[in-house]
C-alpha cells in the first residue's frame, strides 16, 4: 500500500510538469512525422529503409524511453535536493517500497509512449503504403518492457548517484549512445570494424533490433538480442538500488 501511495504521488508529480507531455509523448510523433517526411524524399536508388516506417517506427520508441529515463533521473535528484527523500526516510517505509513507487509510474508512462508511437507509425504506414500486423506490434511492446526497465534503471542510478545539476548530463551521454550506436539513425549492419563491435557490446542496437525483428515479424536473433538486454537490465538495477540502499543508510545516520 505504501509503494502505491508513493507512486500516485510520483505520477501527480509528473503529470503537473507540460514538459514530461512534450518529451515522453509528444516528441516521438514529431520524430516520426519528420523522418517519414525525409525517407519521402531520398531516392528509391539508395535503397534506404532505416528511415521507412516499419523500420523507424521501433527506433523511436526506442529513443523515446530514454526521455523517460531522463524524468526519472530528475525526478530522483530533484527529491533528493528538496530533502522530500530526508523526510520520508524517517517513515516506516522500506528501500524497496521506495523503488517501486518511482518505477510504477514511470514504467505505464513507458508503456503508454510506445502504444502511442507505434499507433501512429500505423496510420503513417497506411498513408505511405506500408501495412502492420498487429501481432507484431504487440510483440514489439513486450519486447520493449525489458528496455523500459533498463532506462527507467539509468534514471535511477543517475538520479541517486548525482544531484539535479549534474545528472542531466549524464542522462545526455546515453540519449546521445543509444541514438548514435543504437542504430536508431543509421545502420549498424552496414558498418565493419571497431566501431560495430562497440555497437554490438552495448545493449542500444539489441533493444532496437529486437523490436524490429517483432513488427516484421523476424524472430530469428530475438533472443539473442533480448538475453543481451536482460543482462544489462539486471546489472544496472541491481547497482541501482544498491546505491539507493546505501545512500538511504547513509542519509539516515
């Protein structure tokens, strides 16, 4: 009951903040509607298809999350800053309870981000010609829970670790990883060398592979990609809610 009631605060807290509806659910659909505007005009000789639709429509939900982890990161610090945290920290509430009441929220927020952008790459997809089977989509938001996790976790981390000044910028340098080596805006396929081996050890490209294998219906590599995002979304939750835990104790004494 108490994570609960700490979550419906967090979501009342997110939902007074205009900016949390332009960057969670207003940006991706500017992003698709750009992007689709741009694969209109580059020449069917390039034989590009990173920026058509059934393509695009996953590496912006991709990188949609990763605003979602930036709030969460914010909100965190933010607390942390006010004392709001110092003050709870006296209740009966456990470090778990804690957790979990930042995660509630902002996990339906993620949830609801990528039926919104995957809704509209439908109706992009009916106007450009490029059909979706539903069960694909569904596939590709499941597949995407592990991811929202993920991010949600980096906010965590970020948020604890760092105060409302400087925690922004970390969140910066993994929008910034996961849209450059994620291969949200270019494709990692074509690349050879050092650079794609980068890609392939961090968890960004795997997340938008998965999702894309989903909607076209490709599950072959779908778990190899997922096993890859499972590690890194265990490993960063773990180290988050240990530093949470450790700077709770501390604060306390």
């Amino acid at each position: 009951m108490r994570t609960i009631v700490f979550s419906g605060r967090n979501a009342k807290e997110l939902l007074r903040d205009p900016i949390s509806y332009l960057f969670c659910l207003g940006f991706p659909l500017v992003m698709l509607l750009i992007m689709t505007v741009l694969n209109e005009n580059i020449p069917a000789q390039a034989n590009m298809v990173i920026f058509r639709i059934d393509y695009l429509s996953s590496g912006i939900a991709v990188f949609g999350l990763t605003f979602v982890m930036l709030f969460t990161c914010l909100q965190i610090a933010k607390d942390r800053g006010s004392a709001f945290l110092m003050r709870l920290y006296a209740s009966p509430m456990k470090a778990s309870e804690f957790i979990g009441g930042y995660i509630l929220p902002l996990l339906v927020i993620a949830v609801l981000q990528s039926v919104i952008t995957y809704a509209a790459s439908v109706v992009i997809g009916t106007v450009t010609g490029i059909s979706f089977e539903i069960s694909g989509l569904l596939l590709a938001m499941a597949v995407l829970i592990p991811a929202d996790l993920l991010f949600i976790g980096f906010g965590l981390l970020f948020g604890t670790v760092f105060n409302e000044k400087a925690a922004p910028g970390l969140c910066s340098v993994i929008i910034s990883l996961s849209a450059i080596l994620g291969g949200i805006w270019m494709d990692v396929g074509a690349l050879s060398g050092g650079l794609k081996n980068i890609c392939e050890v961090l968890p960004f490209y795997h997340i938008v592979e998965a999702a894309r294998g989903a909607v076209r219906g490709n599950l072959d590599g779908i778990a190899g990609h997922m096993a890859v995002v499972g590690v890194y979304t265990v490993v960063v939750f773990a180290l988050a809610i240990f530093v949470f835990s450790r700077k709770r104790q501390q604060d306390l004494r």
